[in-house]
C-alpha cells in the first residue's frame, strides 16, 4: 500500500531527485541519494530507481565508475526550470536534510586520518585537520602495532576538533601536560 505523500507521479520524482543533486557538495552513492529522496510518503524504492537509472540515460546525471552521481549542466538547467513545480514542504524538507548532510560531508573532507603500514615494521598514522583555508595541523605518528592505529584513526576522525584544541594547550601551558606522577612511579 503506497503511503499518503506530496509527490504524486514519476516526473515529480525526477524533479526532486535534480533537486537534490543541484544541491549536494559532491558526487554521492545511490543509498544517499535514495536517503535523500525518502523525505516524503510519495517515493517509494522502486519507481526512485527508475527515475534515477532514467536520469542517467537521457543525461541529467551521470554516474561514475565507482557509482558516485552528480548532477550534469543539462540537469541543473532543467531542475532550476521545474524546481518550482516540487511543493514546497517537500523542498523545505529536503533542504533540512541536505544541511545536516552537507555538514557531513564538508567535516569529512576537513577531518583526515591514514594508516600505512611501513616496511621496515610498524605503522604510520597520518592526522591531518583543515579549515577551508588552509590545513591547521599535520601530525604523523608511529605505533607498532595495526590496532593500535586504526583505535587512533577512529579515535581522531570522532574528535579531530577536541583533539587539536588539547594539542593546543598543552603547547601554550607546558604545565597542563606535564606529568605529575611520583618519579619513582612507572611509566604509562
């Protein structure tokens, strides 16, 4: 049984589909654009996967070998045309969700963490934490053992700004990091 939406037929999908896409930051995988599209009881999974396989074909979107989507210059031009034409709840709520993804997205590409294995043993973990200006730290350490880095990979990417503004202050108060254990107490 369809549920009860705003979006009532398969052009209106098309529409909000190249609504969507006109307004996310980069190139998405089909779940995301699918998530996207949920945001009204009209569109359901199956005639959104048509609508999107008929995108590609006459061109509005193209889809890349890893199988990202992104709107094309035809696409853009046709949606900014019939975006009127979507109602307006339904574009209020996409433009909420897009917020919140786009927030995602952009932290994403600020927030960097690697890890290599190096030959001569070990692992090299790279953090790196950027603004949209410039790169604000870049810190390469090594551990010994893969858990390890991947525990500080995980680590960093959840709290990358926390992280940095700690690094901070130690270096400006030397006595914050100081440790303060006993000298006859073993090493940590």
């Amino acid at each position: 049984m369809t549920e009860f939406g705003f979006i009532s037929d398969k052009l209106e999908i098309k529409f909000l589909i190249l609504y969507i896409a006109a307004r996310i930051i980069e190139p998405v995988p089909f779940e995301v654009l699918q998530d996207l599209s949920m945001c009204d009881g009209g569109v359901d999974y199956f005639d959104f996967s048509e609508c999107l396989a008929d995108l590609v074909r006459t061109g509005h979107l193209s889809r890349s070998e890893d199988g990202l989507y992104a709107i094309t210059e035809k696409g853009r031009l046709n949606g900014a045309i019939c975006e009127s034409s979507l109602p307006y709840s339904v574009r209020m709520q996409v433009d909420q969700n897009l917020v919140s993804h786009n927030e995602r997205l952009k932290r994403r590409a600020l927030v960097q963490a690697q890890v290599q294995e190096r030959p001569e043993g070990g692992y090299t973990v790279t953090l790196a934490l950027s603004d949209e200006l410039d790169n604000l730290m870049k810190l390469e350490l090594l551990v010994t053992r893969e858990d390890m880095a991947q525990t500080i990979q995980k680590n960093f990417k959840a709290d990358a700004e926390s992280i940095y503004s700690r690094i901070l202050a130690v270096l400006f108060n030397p006595e914050e990091g100081r440790d303060t254990r006993p000298s006859d107490a073993p090493p940590v």
